[in-house]
C-alpha cells in the first residue's frame, strides 16, 4: 500500500508540473519556487504547536487547490502559481515521506515517524 500511495503523490505532482506549463512563467520559476512553501518550518522557532500550523498551513493540498481555483476564477495568474507551487511541493514532499505535522515535533507526521521504516 506504502507504494500504492508514494505514486499517487508522484503522480499529483506530475499534475502540478502540467498545470504549470498551462501558465505563462518560465520554467524556471517552478525550479526556484518548488522549495518555497518550506518557509512554513520558521513557525517551529515559535515551538511545535505554531511550527505544526504554519507547516500545515503550507502544505496542506486543499489549501493550494482553493488557491489555484481562486486564481482561476478570478483570472489572477499570481494565485494560480502559488496554488500550482503550493500543490506541487505538497505532493512531492509526501511522495518523500513528509506529511503534514503534529504538535508534538517535525518529525511526527500523518504518514508516521520521519526517520523510522513505516512499511
């Protein structure tokens, strides 16, 4: 199932890059922004509790559709990559093993313990 899983978020990344080409950046905003949504961690210099809501607050994939969509609608092409970014980045750090965090450290995580053989 672990496996099963790490290609659905691959492939939800795959999404992201195509719904990157449909806009109008040059690729290599993609490349510099891919890591953007970490900013979310400086919440961790604030304790677990605010580091796990900043970090989830950018990480979280519903959070980055309702971004996209917004900028879709609205025509914002800005909205519409942050939303692709926020979505890619997402996706890929779960197909990595990152998932969004609890309280009680960075390293606890809905997909497990970072760091221990979950599989």
């Amino acid at each position: 199932m672990k496996t099963v899983l790490k290609l659905e978020e691959v492939l939800m990344f795959v999404l992201g890059i195509y719904l990157f080409s449909q806009l109008d950046y040059a690729w290599w905003w993609f490349l510099v922004l891919i890591l953007a949504p970490d900013i979310g961690m400086l919440g961790y210099l604030m304790g677990n509790k605010a580091g796990a809501f900043t970090y989830n607050l950018f990480h979280h994939k519903g959070m980055a559709i309702i971004v996209y969509l917004l900028g879709s609608y609205f025509s914002i092409p800005l909205c519409q990559l942050i939303g692709v970014i926020l979505f890619s980045h997402s996706a890929l750090d779960r197909a990595l093993g990152y998932g969004l965090k609890y309280d009680k450290g960075f390293k606890f995580t809905h997909l497990g313990e970072i760091g221990k053989n979950n599989g």
